[in-house]
C-alpha cells in the first residue's frame, strides 16, 4: 500500500474518519474483486497528487463487513467522501482517473480547502 493511503478497520473508524478534519476518501474495496485492483493504483496516484489536502483510506469489506452494512455498501468498489464525519458524496465502480480528480476538485472547491 502507498505511504499516503491508510488502511482502516472497524477499531480505528471512528478516530481515521469520523474525528478527523479535513476531506476523506474512503475506497471500500475486498481481495477478490477485480475492479477493485484496477481502481487501487489510480487511489494511490491521487493520494501522491492531494497529499496535504485529501487524506486516502482503504477498508477490505470482509474484514470490516460492519462499517460497509453501516454505510449500505451494495457495490465495490465504492468510494466515500466524508468532510469532518459527515458523509457527502460517493462513486459506484472502477472509474477513470480523470472522473475522480474532477470529483475531488469539485467537493476541495465546494468546502474551500
């Protein structure tokens, strides 16, 4: 895993997510899925791309099946903004890039960050 993507299980949710200031992309995601590992690099490059504005986290939906019931995860991978604890957005699916980073612009925008 990238140095600035953070792994997330259900004992440190709370204190990686819910507490913590600042835009948050959480990529759900699990071993097993394909689109999963296509979407893994282009999360690492944005992570390099954002570091100092957006804090990246991955959580494997098998290990924490709590946190994706909580957030009715249907679908992986799924991506989630949170902004101090608050969810405000998420993207179903292996997307491009591009669509991301318009995404994260949009919502670094829309906050004022």
């Amino acid at each position: 895993m990238a140095e600035n993507v953070f792994e997330v299980k259900s004992s440190t949710w709370g204190e990686e997510v819910l507490n913590a200031k600042g835009l948050i992309m959480v990529d759900f995601w699990a071993a097993w899925c394909a689109p999963c590992r296509l979407v893994s690099p282009t999360v690492e490059e944005l992570a390099k791309e954002y570091e100092g504005k957006v804090k990246f986290i991955k959580c494997n939906t098998d290990e924490n099946s709590d946190i994706a019931s909580q957030y009715k995860i249907m679908g992986i991978p799924t991506l989630m903004f949170f902004k101090d604890g608050k969810t405000l957005d998420s993207i179903v699916g292996a997307v491009p890039k591009q669509q991301l980073k318009a995404k994260i612009d949009n919502l670094l925008n829309t906050l004022g960050t």
